[in-house]
C-alpha cells in the first residue's frame, strides 16, 4: 500500500502541471474520498496493473470505457477523480475528458 501511495503522490501531482485544465488533490484527499465513497476514482492504468493494485474503490477504466456512460452517476457534478501511473504519465487524461464530455462539471 506504501508503494501505492508514493506512486499516487507523483502521479497526482505531475497531471495538473502537465495537463493544467483538471484540478490537483492530494493523496491524503484521495484516500478520504476513497473511504468516505464521496468521489467516483478511476483507475487508467490498465487492467493488468489494476489486478496488481489500485486504491481502493477505484474503477478499472480500460473494463468500463465502453459504457463509461452507464457507469458513473446520474449526477453531473459528483467528483470524479481519475489517476494513472507516474509523472510523465497523461492516461489519466483520457478518463477525465470522457468524463468531461459526458458533462461532467467536477472532474
């Protein structure tokens, strides 16, 4: 779980200075979504990674992008939190902008 974290960390904290349009949340605010269930998290590091590790209510994102629609909620501003592996990593981005698409306004 340690080594999950400190990826997480990087990952995170990398995707809004590389992308600059989704807003940044720490690990910490992470793991209290997760618990508390009060964001949809999704996980865009591939299934096989997913099977290895994923915080914990995280969504695989490669075995729902086809109805990625039907899986996340009615409500268009719940918080939607997407997340892939490491600083140079922009997968993320991919869930975050179907989301977007789909008229999420919290992503």
């Amino acid at each position: 779980m340690k080594k999950l974290l400190s990826f997480l960390t990087a990952a995170l904290m990398t995707s809004v200075v590389m992308a600059g349009e989704f807003a940044d949340i720490s690990i910490s605010e992470v793991k209290a979504l997760s618990e508390s269930k009060k964001a949809v998290i999704i996980d865009v590091n591939g299934s096989e990674s997913y099977a290895k590790g994923h915080v914990p209510g995280a969504l695989d994102y490669a075995a729902i992008q086809a109805k990625l629609a039907d899986t996340l909620p009615k409500d268009k501003n719940a918080l939607i939190v997407a997340y892939c592996g490491g600083p140079a990593c922009k997968a993320y981005q991919a869930a975050a902008t179907a989301a977007q698409k789909l008229g999420y306004k919290n992503v």
